[in-house]
C-alpha cells in the first residue's frame, strides 16, 4: 500500500508531473472486455474488466497496462491501480508489414517469480490508420485484437504513471 500513497502523492510534489500528458489517439484496449462483478465479500458490487491497454506514442514509445477497470455511469473508463496493474515499457516501429516492438516489465502489482528484467521482442500484426492521426486502426497480438480506446478519462494521472514507472525503472537501485 506505500508505494501507492507515494505514488499518488508525487504529483503534489513535482511540477514537472504537471506538464505530462498523452494524446488520446495513441491507446489501444484488448477487445472483447469481459465484464464481471468480483466474488470477493466486501468488494464493491460494480462491475470490472481485467484489460491490457496499449499506449503507442508517436515518437515510438510504448507502454503497455495489464490492469482491472471499470465504467462510469456516462460510461468513461477508468483503471483500478491498486490491484492488478502491471507495466511494461519499450518501444515501437513499422516494419515489413507489422510493428516491431521491445519492451520489458517494470512495475507489477502482483509477487514475481523469478526475474522478469530482460526486454522481449516481438512482431504485432496491425491495419494501418485510414485517418493518420493513430498507429493503427487494429492491432493484432497473438490472436488478440486491440483497437482505438476512445472513452477513457484520466489521460493525465496514466501519463504521470507511466512517468513515474519508467523513471522508477531507470534509477539504479
């Protein structure tokens, strides 16, 4: 639980945080998204979705959130951080007809099991953007279909997490 409070309150502390921010256009959530109420007494009875969102920024960074999340009444959504959440960082290119990425984990909610800190290469199959203004219409991972996130609305605290974690993961320790 400390290093959420930290987290959360960093922000009050570093105007930097202040200046962060994401374009709306370069995430990406995993579709379908299976909606349950969770099984746990004392839980609260709303509805979440365990989902990965891709973040493909325009100058080839990339992030990519395994987190729970849930829908607001006007249908917003939003990640539940505390539990769940996992980050991994690295970047992105086009090439020969698919995206080529290299990313590695660097922050997980959950206890690892042996040491996940060397990068992983992969291919990802994509639809380019008819519009020009995303990476991509789709993309495809392991027979996964990930497509434009339109209705999420903390744009500003994920760019200040994704920050924050990528900041973390360069300190040497």
């Amino acid at each position: 639980m400390r290093p959420l409070a930290l987290l959360l309150a960093i922000p009050m502390f570093s105007p930097a945080w202040g200046q962060t921010s994401l374009d709306s256009a370069s995430l990406y959530v995993n579709e379908p998204l299976k909606w349950e109420r969770p099984q746990r007494p004392g839980q609260p009875t709303q509805k979440s979705a365990f989902g990965r969102i891709l973040v493909m920024e325009s100058e080839g960074s990339l992030a990519t959130i395994s987190c729970y999340l849930y829908k607001t009444p006007d249908n917003h959504l939003h990640i539940i951080y505390p539990e769940g959440f996992g980050m991994s960082s690295g970047t992105w290119k086009k090439a020969d007809g698919h995206l080529a990425v290299r990313f590695r984990s660097i922050h997980s909610s959950a206890q690892k099991i042996g040491s996940e800190n060397g990068y992983v290469e992969e291919k990802w199959g994509y639809t380019p953007s008819r519009a020009g203004d995303r990476v991509a219409e789709s993309i495809k991972i392991a027979g996964v279909q990930y497509v434009p996130l339109r209705n999420f609305n903390d744009l500003k605290q994920l760019a200040e997490i994704i920050q924050f974690y990528r900041a973390d993961a360069e300190t040497p320790k």
